[in-house]
C-alpha cells in the first residue's frame, strides 16, 4: 500500500496486539540523519501505533558495517524512545539457521542474532534509497542484520565475503531465512548516492510504502522503475516452495 507521507498513521494487523515481543529493524548504520538513515519521526509514529493495541516489548536492532558500536548511532539520530529496548548486533549471541530453501541459492545457514528468533512480529523499516543504480529496500535493509566479522573477506569491515557470492542471491536467501512480516519504506525523499553511501541528492518524493517485504520492494521498484535482481531469485524460489 502507498501512503501520502503527511496523512500517515500507522495501524498495525491484529496479530500485532497478540504479540510479546515486536523487533523493529532501522536503518541505521551510520550517523546521518534521514534519508541517509530511518527517521526518528517515523519510529515514533510505528511505536506508537504498536501501543494503541499493544503493551508487547519492542526491540530496535541494528549493526554497522565495521562493527563498532551502534549505540552513538542510536543517540546520533534521536533514537530515545520510552519503553524501547535499544540493541546492537555485535553484543547479541548468534545462531546459526538453515534456510528452508531446498536448493539455496547461495547460502545453506546464516549467522543471525538469537532476539531475531524469539520475537512475534519483525518490521523492516528503511529510507528510499537508491546507490549505484539500485535500490536499497526493505529486504537489502536485513543485510545489517548479520555479524559483520562472520562475512567480512580481507577487506575490512562489511560484508565482503556476501558480495563475493553474488549479492543479490544472498539477499534473496536472506528473504527466506529471516521472515520478516512487514516491511516500512519511508519515501517522503528519495536519496541517490554512489560510492560513498551517506552523500547524494535528495529529491521530494511524500510516500510511505507498507506490507509484506517482497511485495513492498516491488510495488517500489515497478512504480520508480528500478531493476532489483533479488525480486526475480525471490519469485522464481517462492514459486518451487509453492509446488
């Protein structure tokens, strides 16, 4: 669904007010404020809609690419909400956990913090952001998600080793292993970048995309003509679990 950005308020499905613990997934791996990173303004108006039916714990979870501590983050970018528990990828304990794809496309397991699996409902939430020709979305959002010192290759910091097998095939394997249930694409701008991931122009845009993961990543790139080659992994997989 599409939402003019000013007119949104956000209203979670009724599962939400059955659920003990809700993860919220920023973007937030660098101090820069929005559209670089999530906005404070659009958590607020998440966790607030969560409380009008819901006293579950809410959880953010974020990692950065080196691995230094996502707290100064958190504080950078105003993320100081009342009752929220504030955590950091690196500090979690990691499991490991099959992707239930019979045939992986790249991945068999990933390392994933343990919280991931203990909560009832997992919500995405990312800026509209486009680098290098392509779009970083809600499921590109779950990259920082896994531990950086388990896929860095010799270059430090970062996920190396995943770009190495083929990015897109990773984050559609990614899709998989990790069901995230909504997923929250902030476009009131839209920021376009190169190399350097916290410069670019920033255009108007005053949208909100909201729904499942894959289905919001692709009424966004349909609607601004992006071609994100982990769609097509993702559909032609959902396709064989189906049969």
């Amino acid at each position: 669904m599409i939402f003019e950005a000013s007119e949104f308020i956000f209203k979670p499905p009724p599962v939400v007010s059955r659920a003990r613990r809700i993860l919220i997934k920023p973007s937030a791996s660098y101090p820069v404020a929005y559209p670089v990173t999530t906005s404070q303004n659009i958590l607020s108006t998440i966790i607030e809609g969560i409380r009008q039916v819901s006293d579950a714990d809410i959880l953010l979870l974020e990692g950065t690419p080196g691995g230094e501590p996502v707290y100064p983050i958190y504080q950078a970018l105003g993320y100081n909400f009342p009752r929220v528990l504030t955590l950091d990828v690196k500090d979690c304990i990691w499991v490991e956990v099959d992707n239930p794809l019979l045939k992986p496309l790249t991945i068999p397991t990933f390392w994933v913090p343990n919280v991931i699996l203990s909560s009832d409902y997992l919500i995405t939430v990312s800026p509209l952001k486009i680098s290098n020709g392509r779009g970083n979305l809600s499921i590109m959002n779950l990259l920082s998600l896994l531990p950086s010192s388990k896929y860095r290759n010799e270059t430090p910091g970062g996920w190396g080793a995943l770009y190495g097998l083929g990015i897109d095939k990773v984050i559609a394997d990614l899709y998989f292993t990790l069901p995230f249930d909504l997923g929250i694409i902030e476009a009131r701008q839209k920021f376009i970048s190169q190399d350097d991931p916290t410069q670019g122009e920033v255009e108007e845009y005053g949208k909100i995309f909201i729904g499942e993961p894959y289905e919001v990543d692709r009424e966004v790139s349909e609607t601004l003509g992006l071609k994100m080659g982990y769609l097509d992994f993702i559909k032609s997989a959902k396709v064989e679990l189906e049969a």
